[in-house]
C-alpha cells in the first residue's frame, strides 16, 4: 500500500518513516485542517504539523489521527509503545 520512504525533514525515531502528504491528503478528505486538529485538542497548530512532519512524535496528536480521524497506522508510522497497544 505505502512505502516506508524516509522522511529527510524528519528527526529520528518512528517520525522519518510518516507519510505526511499521505496524512495531509486524509485531513483535507475529511476536511480538518492541522489547525482544527490544534484547536480540538487544545494544542497549538504548530505542534500538530511538527507530528505530521515527523519532527515530533505528540502522542495525543497521534492517537487522534489514528483513532478519530481514522487515518492508517502505517501512514502515521506509531512510535513503538503506540504500536504494541494496537496489536493488542
């Protein structure tokens, strides 16, 4: 379905793998920006980029996307603790 490209913008950890036009194209399909994702969660919309971008792995952002807005874990590429809950 999707390669595991390397995100060269992003630091290390599970974040260099996220497909961010991949999640960009789920939020505009479901019509939320990454500032609405900010305001629902209180967060600033730099926090939600910094996550989508792979910079940071928030996982209040995360599990939002994932659980709410229902976009593919392989897209979000989990850090490793998120992972283990899933396979559960």
């Amino acid at each position: 379905m999707h390669s595991r490209t390397m995100n060269i913008y992003a630091g290390r950890g599970p974040g260099r793998h996220r497909d961010t036009w991949g999640i960009r194209q789920q939020l505009d399909l479901a019509g939320v920006s990454m500032a609405e994702v900010g305001r629902r969660l209180g967060m600033t919309p730099q926090a939600v980029s910094d996550t989508v971008r792979g910079v940071r792995n928030n996982r209040r952002v995360l599990r939002y996307l994932l659980e709410d807005l229902v976009i593919p874990a392989e897209m979000l590429s989990l850090p490793e603790d998120m992972c283990a809950k899933e396979e559960v």
